[in-house]
C-alpha cells in the first residue's frame, strides 16, 4: 500500500504544560509535512490554553480541543478521532522535535509502513543526551512485528520500550482497526496502546535518524506513588497472556505477573506513600505470596534482570528478604 500525500497531524495533549508548550510548538510547525496540530488541552489551570489559542490565531494548522480534565488517554482518543491526515504521530507538551524530523520518518517512493520508529534523544539538566539503542538487536529497515512484539514483551534493559512518542503511524491502520488509549489505568498507556498495535499485525520500519528529544529534567509520574500500579500492571499483564501464541512462550506472562511483586513494592517507597516500614514488610509478604505461583515459573534463562529473579524467587523462602533488601536501597537514598 502506498499512500498519496506525506501529511501528518501530530497530536499534542498538555496539562499544565505552559512552561515548555511553545518550545513545542515552534518545532513541530517548523516541520514541514506538519498537515494539522491537535492541541488537546486536559483542563489545565495555568496558560496552556492561553498559548494554545494563541498559536492557533497564528498558525490555521493548529487546531485546539479544550477539554474537561480526564487523563492522557482521552486526550490523546480525542485527538486520534480528529486527525484527517495520512499520518499521524503523538508529542508530549514538554518535548521537541529535530529538525526534519518528520521528514526522516516519511515513507520515500514506494515504501510504506503501518509503524515507523526513529531515534530519540533526551533533553537533560547540564544538555543533551543519547536515547538508549533500542535497536541494536533488531536493526534497520523493514523489520517482522513479532520480533517488536518479542522485545516489547522482553524484561531485559536492552529492548523497546511501549512510549509511542518517536513513531509515525498510518492513520488509516490506527481506525481501521479501533485502536485507543486505555481508559482508567494511571501506568502503561502507552504499553497498551503499543501491544494493541501489535496484535493487528502490522509493517513495520525503523530508521536510525534522530526523530525526538524527550524532556526529562525533573520530577515524573514514576516518581509518584501510585495506589493503582497493581491493577494496572495486572491489566497489561493479560494482553501479554491474549499474545502468547505471537510470542511463543509463557514465560513472558509470568514475568510480567512477576513484575507486578517488584512495582506494588517500589511504588510503596515513593512519594504520598501511606506506607511506613512496617506496613511495607507486610504488604511485601502478602503480595509475593498472592504471585509466587508466578514466581515459581520464573527462570534465570527468561528475559527478567537475574538479580529480580534471583530476589523474588529467594522471597519464596524468606519472605522478609525482599523487604529488607529494598528498605536498605531505600535508606541509602536518603
């Protein structure tokens, strides 16, 4: 399938994003195969809609949904229904594209792809620097979706990760196949939305050329506590399931069941935490115990970090050594 016009709409959804919000701006009009920019504003109460409407004046591109506070997600569900071009790509109010950005994105001639990666930078305190390369393993080029699906699915450091930020998606493969942010989850909407892709088989490419720079220079969600983080690691922890056939093997499911022991844990040390030792050590004990049947599949030839299998595996013994283990990387943060 070659598809006639290289336009795109980038969807922008922002909250409280008046400190970055016109950087952002300036670097996606300045692409030019920039069709229309999405502005959907999540019942910000600072500028955001004020700079919004601004660069809509200036720019008949932009175009601004003002919506009640409801979480990324709907924005981004929202802005999926308007987009009209060809393609579409999804930018956080804090980020900035490089030039020709876009561009190195593009299908030339006769080429198409439902899923196009790039490369990705991070805008850090002190400057710039290089993304982690997702895709030593995988290479260049047109590339097999169960192979990204593998590496998606993958607990080892080296693989893709689900943001779906330095992608260009084919407009036409996104609706035709109903594909949308998951509503009610606060972790992983991304993740989902990257599997889902996934499950509808899609062509995929990837190119080496530098196509984002993500902001990463203070505080983030994930360093928040999060009441949730157990249903929705358990949410994403199913569609794994729903894929084994794709990914030929059950071990990815377990690990991330697994997974779900390290992160109900990790989030009890961050941030509006209700939980103090005490507490930890017994919510630790009740949620190994609630998933050892998954840490017992666990093995050190799967694709989860040795030392968590080697932990969770050993808190089937000794439930308390987990605990402690964490408590004392806790304490030497302080």
């Amino acid at each position: 399938m070659e598809l006639r016009n290289n336009n795109v709409s980038v969807i922008i959804p922002a909250y409280n994003a008046e400190k970055h919000l016109s950087e952002c701006f300036d670097s996606v009009l300045a692409q030019k195969d920039v069709n229309e920019v999405i502005a959907v504003n999540d019942g910000s109460t600072d500028g955001t809609l004020e700079i919004m409407n601004e660069y809509a004046v200036k720019d008949s591109r932009v175009i601004v949904l003002d919506c009640q506070k409801a979480g990324v997600s709907r924005a981004r569900n929202e802005g999926i229904k308007r987009a009209s071009s060809d393609y579409l790509m999804f930018v956080d109010a804090d980020d900035v594209l490089p030039v020709k950005a876009i561009d190195n994105l593009l299908p030339k001639g006769g080429e198409y792809a439902d899923i196009c990666y790039g490369e990705y930078g991070i805008l850090a305190v002190g400057g710039r620097k290089k993304g982690l390369n997702e895709f030593e393993a995988l290479g260049e080029g047109d590339l097999n979706y169960e192979d990204l699906l593998k590496s998606l699915a993958s607990k080892d450091v080296n693989t893709i990760s689900g943001s779906v930020w330095r992608i260009l998606f084919s407009t036409s493969f996104i609706k035709e196949n109903s594909i949308t942010f998951p509503l009610g989850i606060s972790l992983g909407e991304d993740y989902s939305f990257m599997l889902d892709c996934f499950a509808c088989r899609p062509t995929v490419r990837h190119v080496s050329d530098l196509v984002y720079l993500v902001r990463r220079e203070g505080g983030s969600v994930t360093q928040r506590y999060i009441p949730s983080v157990e249903f929705d690691l358990l949410f994403l922890s199913e569609k794994i399931n729903n894929m084994q056939k794709e990914l030929g093997s059950s071990i990815f499911y377990y690990e991330h069941l697994a997974e779900i022991v390290w992160g109900v844990c990790d989030t009890s040390f961050k941030d509006g935490s209700p939980y103090d030792a005490h507490a930890r050590r017994k919510l630790f004990s009740q949620i190994a115990h609630k998933y050892s049947f998954a840490i017992k599949k666990l093995n050190f030839r799967g694709t989860m970090q040795k030392n968590k299998v080697f932990m969770l595996k050993l808190s089937l013994f000794y439930s308390d050594f987990y605990w402690l283990v964490l408590e004392m990387r806790n304490y030497l943060r302080l």
